[in-house]
C-alpha cells in the first residue's frame, strides 16, 4: 500500500466526527470519536491483542473511534492505489464482531445521518433497537457527499456484497 502515516483525518471524517453521538442508555448510537487516528504504534497494540498475534502490525487500519465496549471502528487500507476516503469502513468488536459497514466515507457519511454508528451497522443481533436519524449528521453528509446519498440498508448491503470475506480475512490471522 501506498499510504503514509499521516494520522489526520480527512475533511469530512472530521466534521462527522465533531458530532456528538447520543448513546441515550442504549436506545441510541453507542460509538465515541476520537479527535484523530490513533498512532502507528497503538493500532497495532490493539490488533496484536485482537487477534492474539504478535507477528502483525496494524498498517492497514486507520482507527477513528470505538463503541463503549471498547470495539473499534476503523477505514481499512484494501485499495491499492486508493485515497484514503475511498477505502471501506470496518468494525472489530470486543467480543470478536466483525463486519465491514460502509464501501468508502460518502457511505459512511449516510449511514451515521441515518442513525447508525459502526456497531449498529456490524451487530444485526439487536432486534429492539430503531435508528434514529441525526440531522446535524445529515448536514454533513449532504455537504461532503450530496450526489451519494443511500439508506443505511443499502450502505451496509452494498458493504458485505462487496466485502463478503473480510470475517473470515480477519479470523485466519488470529492465533
């Protein structure tokens, strides 16, 4: 891959993540931006001790934020020769939940507008809970995205049809 280190996140990422999430005891998105990427240094901690092998490094993931259980949301570097806002958003969760939530951020920009946050896209298991569309979050998906926009359905279907092996990717590197 041909990406630097730089932990600053694009324009629109920054200005979805400048948005409060209201986790509203449960009824709500329970994810919290961080302010930038975590380091080089932290993402591969946490991907060593998420797949329980030491032999990796976290180069392919840009982490942004995480859900209260400590599961992680991050772009994941797949496209070669792709910037940045063009590669698909992931979800790696504390108990082993994986899922890809959006092919790139214009995506990701609709599903957060539309009430979802990276757990509620990858965690289909939650029958009771109703997403709640954010219009601060739509603002800036219509400023950053406004010829892109799709429902959270299509974001997260287009996501898996396109990605359908990242699960197994994921799991073949644990230990």
């Amino acid at each position: 891959m041909l990406f630097t280190d730089d932990r600053r996140f694009p324009v629109a990422l920054a200005a979805a993540m400048a948005v409060s999430f209201d986790y509203d005891g449960g009824e709500g998105v329970d994810f919290e931006p961080f302010d930038t990427f975590l380091s080089a240094e932290e993402t591969t901690d946490w991907f060593q001790a998420w797949t329980g092998n030491d032999d990796l490094n976290g180069d392919d993931f840009r982490v942004f934020g995480q859900d209260g259980t400590g599961g992680y949301a991050a772009i994941w570097l797949t496209r070669p020769h792709h910037d940045l806002v063009d590669q698909p958003i992931v979800f790696l969760g504390s108990e082993g939940e994986t899922g890809v939530v959006a092919r790139d951020l214009p995506d990701f920009l609709w599903l957060l507008a539309e009430g979802f946050g990276p757990r509620e896209a990858a965690i289909s298991y939650e029958p009771d809970w109703v997403a709640r569309p954010n219009e601060q979050l739509t603002a800036v998906a219509e400023k950053f995205a406004p010829d892109q926009r799709r429902t959270a359905g299509d974001v997260i279907e287009s996501a898996a049809r396109e990605f359908p092996g990242f699960d197994d990717t994921i799991m073949e590197l644990c230990r």
